[in-house]
C-alpha cells in the first residue's frame, strides 16, 4: 500500500468527496484506511461510566484506499505515487512534481 499513517490526502468519491483529512490508521490487508473526522457514522451507546446518559455519538470508519489521493507535501496537488531509489533506498515521490518523500 503507498499511504502511510500521517500522509494527508482527498477524498475522491464517497459522501465526503472533497474533503481532507490525515491518515490515522492504515489497514493493509483490507486496503482501508482511517482517516479523523471522515466518514463518520452514529452511533448509539448505552449508558457506561464514560457516557453515563447514553446518547448518540459519531464514529469515523474505514475508507476504501483507492477512494482517497495523496496530496504532495510540496506542490499541494492532489497525485499518485511511485518509488524511486535513492542511495539504494526506496522512497516515495510526486508523479507530478517528481519531489521525493518520506
């Protein structure tokens, strides 16, 4: 997978197109990933000790990796990624820019 936790990027499709957000979690077997404040649902919780009234609250949920795009830490745009070598290390970089990052 070629998003990693902390990478901030645009949703593309869904019911939150357009809005960014950073990557929080990143699972790679079921290619989601979870990013804070998107793709919120509610949820209805009893009463606990950290909700002693119950109530309605949002959880985020996993979004589909490909419904999401990296935007380039340098030239801000919305891109893909490839890999480079660099000193015989293998790192990311900017399809558009051709900039190169962590």
């Amino acid at each position: 997978m070629k998003l990693r936790k902390g990478d901030k990027v645009r949703i593309m499709a869904g019911k939150d197109k357009g809005k960014d957000g950073v990557i929080d979690r990143v699972y790679p077997k079921q290619e989601k990933i979870l990013i804070q404040g998107i793709n919120l649902i509610k949820r209805h919780i009893k009463k606990n000790q950290e909700l002693p009234d119950g109530g309605i609250i949002d959880i985020p949920k996993a979004v589909q990796s490909s419904s999401v795009m990296l935007i380039c830490p340098k030239c801000e745009k919305t891109t893909r990624v490839g890999f480079k070598l660099d000193k015989s290390k293998k790192v990311r970089s900017c399809k558009k820019c051709k900039a190169t990052f962590k």
